[in-house]
C-alpha cells in the first residue's frame, strides 16, 4: 500500500509540473510582433515589394498592414510568404473617399446636426467622405467589400479602419491646424442625424433628437449611434469569421476616450485584435501616456492588443525604445509603426536592437 501511495502521489506530482509547464509554454513562446501599416503604392510591382519587404525583414517586421484589391494582395501574399511576413487587408470601412459606387448615392452618407451629409460638407479634410451607419444599402456596401476581401486566401486578417463617425473633437495637437478651439461638441462635426437614424430614435424615445438643446448631454442619444457602429462591426466579423478569416482593427487610443472623440465603442466589437493608435503628440501626451493608454484598453477587452506607434512623434531613438518597452509591460502583444517606410537610421537602428534582444529571450 505505502508503494503505492508513492507511485501515485508521483503520478499527481508529474501531472500537475507538466500542466504548469504547459501553461507557461504559451506565455514564453509568445512572440512580440512587430508590425507596420503601408501604402500599396499603385499596382503591383514585384521589385518594388521586393525591397520593402526585405527592408522590413531586417527591422524584424513581421506583419503589414496594406491597403488594395483583391488581386493586388493574391500577387503580395505569396512574396511575403517567402519572408515569412503576413499580410492584413487594410480597409477604409466607413469612410471611403472616393467611393464611385457610394458617390451615386448621396443618401447613404452619414449627417451632421447642421442637415449636411458628408458628401457634400467634408469635415477637417476633402477626403473625409463618410457613410453613414444607419443606412442599410451603405451597410451592404460595406458588407460587400469585406466578402471580397474575404475570397483571397492566406491574409493573416481583414484590417478595418475608420470604423466610427467623424471626429466630433480633435486632438489638442490638430485643433490648430485646423483653425478650430474645441471646447464643445460642434454642430458641424457632430455626425450621426442620418433621417433613419432620427427616426429610429424617434420610434424609441418618442423625440427627434435635433430637437435637443444640448443634444451631447443625451446617453441614450450617444449609445444609439453607437450601436450603430458595433453592430455593423459584429456583422463583419461574421462574415469574415465565415470564410476562416480574421478580422482586427484600427481604433482610437483606449474605449473611453474613443467613445468621447470619435464614437467608436471598441471594447464592443468582437475583433480577433485592437490596434489602438496611440499617437502621443496628437493630444500633447508624453511618451508615458502610451503605456497609460494600452493598459486601459487590455484591461478592457479579452482580444489580443498591438500598439499603433506614431513614427513622427518619436524621432528620439529613446522615446522609441520607451514606447516598445512600456507597450511590452502594458500587456500589447506586438506594436504596428505608422510607418516603417519614413523612420529614419537612429529609429532603424532601434528596431534591430530590441529585435536582436526580443528574440533572445525567446530562446
């Protein structure tokens, strides 16, 4: 009997040190991506792609993010491949600047609470064309470019952008810019009084909200029009998740400052993962306020997070190897460099070194 209390007590013991081990395994071998949204450029050329991707090897770039067609990525992937560096679709999902299909439909696009739709009043920026949300033949436009996208083999995900309303406050940085002060939501940045929105409203609550005084004092205004936007999301994500694809996307800093800025209530969207833009100097942050911003958003959410890095806003050699490290220690899985294509030798030279370090701790 005493041998085999023995037998089985180390029987336990090897059970239990094995399932620890195997809980560990997955967190050693987790590797830190690095990544990098780019532009296509044109069409496709092969010695062009050629260099980028070699140069992003050597920086340890493991993912791209790129904007293109269907064929444009079935003639990418395959190169990549030979790198060994995936490839995400990256799409302009609710606003879509010249859109030749949406542009024949002035009412699908989105409206402010001056009664202007985006297409003819372009907020900030000419190329800010929003769709609106609430409109169901923009929805299936919307739709349509995801299966698309979701026919091409081997994308490591489908990337959307833009996936909110028109900045109704911008950052500190870029008011300036712009001319503007903003210390209230105005009328004319403030979108989302699409006619079937208001009167989806009306049906509920028995108001049209452009009857409100200060319709930004409104939750149950706010929460409707975000709604909107999440649940447009969520059926993406359907679709993609249909034809095995994965779906993450580009998002505002952390939830809540997203909601206020830009009504976009990432922490409920049913991504595959986040790629939260924490670009520091649009709000006048410090290199800090990076870390700050990716623990809110990993305390938020039960997806995987990438940091979005700003490449302007850490020309320091050490506020990069900073905004790494700490989005490494606020639980990021990876970070995404906007972008590779414009650091310069001493932020290049980063990126080999913490690479060099990232894959020593993995072995």
């Amino acid at each position: 009997m005493k041998y085999v209390i023995i037998i089985l007590g180390l029987v336990f013991f090897t059970s239990c040190n094995n399932k620890q081990q195997e809980e560990l395994e997955p967190a050693v071998s987790q590797r830190f991506t690095f990544a990098t949204w780019t532009n296509p450029g044109g069409e496709f050329d092969s010695e062009k792609w050629e260099r980028k991707l070699n140069t992003y090897d050597s920086l340890g770039i493991s993912e791209i993010l790129v904007g293109g067609s269907p064929e444009f990525y079935r003639e990418l992937i395959p190169l990549a491949n030979s790198k060994n560096i995936k490839v995400h679709a990256w799409m302009w999902t609710l606003n879509r600047p010249g859109d030749t299909i949406a542009n024949k439909h002035p009412e699908w696009y989105a409206v402010n609470r001056k009664g202007k739709n985006s297409l003819e009043y372009r907020a900030y920026v000419d190329y800010y064309q929003w769709l609106s949300p609430f409109h169901p033949e923009a929805r299936a436009h919307i739709k349509n470019n995801v299966r698309k996208l979701a026919e091409v083999e081997g994308l490591a995900s489908i990337h959307l952008d833009y996936v909110r309303y028109v900045d109704v406050i911008l950052g500190a940085d870029l008011q300036p810019k712009y001319g503007l002060v903003q210390t209230t939501e105005l009328p004319q940045f403030d979108y989302g009084y699409h006619p079937i929105a208001r009167e989806g409203f009306k049906e509920i609550f028995g108001k049209d909200p452009i009857d409100f005084e200060h319709p930004e004092l409104s939750t149950e205004w706010r929460q409707y029009r975000l709604n909107a936007v999440s649940s447009l999301v969520n059926e993406l994500v359907e679709i993609a998740h249909a034809k095995n694809h994965k779906m993450t996307a580009a998002v505002f800093p952390f939830p809540e400052m997203s909601r206020q800025m830009v009504r976009q209530p990432w922490d409920d969207f049913n991504l595959d993962a986040a790629y939260p833009m924490v670009y520091n100097n649009f709000y006048r942050e410090n290199v800090n306020w990076i870390g700050f911003a990716i623990e809110q958003g990993v305390n938020k959410v039960d997806f995987p997070i990438y940091a979005g890095l700003y490449s302007p806003a850490l020309q320091k050699p050490e506020d990069l190897e900073k905004a790494i490290r700490l989005s490494k220690v606020k639980g990021a899985k990876g970070i995404s460099i906007f972008t590779a294509d414009n650091l310069n030798d001493e932020q290049k030279a980063i990126f080999v070194k913490m690479k060099k370090e990232f894959e020593n701790e993995q072995n």
